[in-house]
C-alpha cells in the first residue's frame, strides 16, 4: 500500500485595502492554490475557525506541477525558516501562476455564461416583436 503525502500551508498578509490569506495544497508534486479575502486582520483563531469551516468548500486553482523536497530539517532552522516566512510579503511565484490560471478559467466562464444571457434576452425581445406584429395584423 502506497501512502500518499499532502502539504499545505496558508500565507495570510496586507494587500491594500484588505488582508488577504493564500491557501496552497501540494499533492503527488502538484501545487493548487485559492485566494481568500478576510477584510479586517483575523485573529488566529478566526482563521482557525475559517479554516475548520469554510476549508472543504474553497475552490483551488488547477493543479500545477512543482518540486516536493523532502528533507530531515533542523527544528531551530525550521523556526528560523517559519520567522522569514512570517515577515515576508507577497506569495510564491508557483500559488501566482495557480491562481492566474484560476482566475482565467473563471473569466471564460463568466463570459460564457453573459455571453448566453445576452442571445436570451435578445431571443425574448424578438419574440415580443414578433407577438406584437401578429396582435395588430390580427385586427385587419
């Protein structure tokens, strides 16, 4: 039986006007990220919390491959390493490309989905058109 091994880890930082947290969930050497806006500054357990609730719903990005290392590391070094991450700002250039391919393939949909309201409601009016000539045409 093979074991599969999955990583996660969550950035959450200040994107003007808003705090913003990055989820990213490494599987079989694929890396997939979702955005999430928070608004005021959580608190960790309001992140926590967010995480407990809302983590099953949250919708990543497709799936991008990406290096898994798998090294022993020093808990001191794995402290210092968890500080820089801390006060570093911005995320990975991997979560970017994630979730620009997110958001691209939301933009296709959305302008699938206007793109059909609009021939509907062209469809409808044409429709009313059509109704109202055969009304006046009735009375002759």
């Amino acid at each position: 039986m093979r074991t599969e091994k999955c990583q996660g880890r969550l950035t959450v930082y200040f994107e003007e006007p808003f705090w913003v947290g990055v989820f990213e969930r490494i599987e079989n050497g694929r890396l997939s990220a979702v955005k999430v806006t928070f608004g005021a500054e959580p608190k960790d357990y309001e992140v926590q919390e967010f995480i407990n609730r809302h983590y099953d719903h949250l919708q990543f990005s497709p799936a991008v491959k990406t290096d898994v290392k798998d090294v022993k590391k020093n808990p001191k070094r794995a402290k210092r390493e968890a500080k820089k991450q801390t006060s570093e700002k911005g995320i990975g250039t991997k979560s970017q490309q994630a979730l620009k391919l997110q958001q691209e393939q939301n933009k296709q949909v959305r302008k699938e989905r206007s793109k059909k309201e609009r021939e509907a409601e062209r469809d409808r009016l044409f429709e009313m058109k059509q109704q109202k000539k055969k009304e006046k045409h009735k009375g002759h």
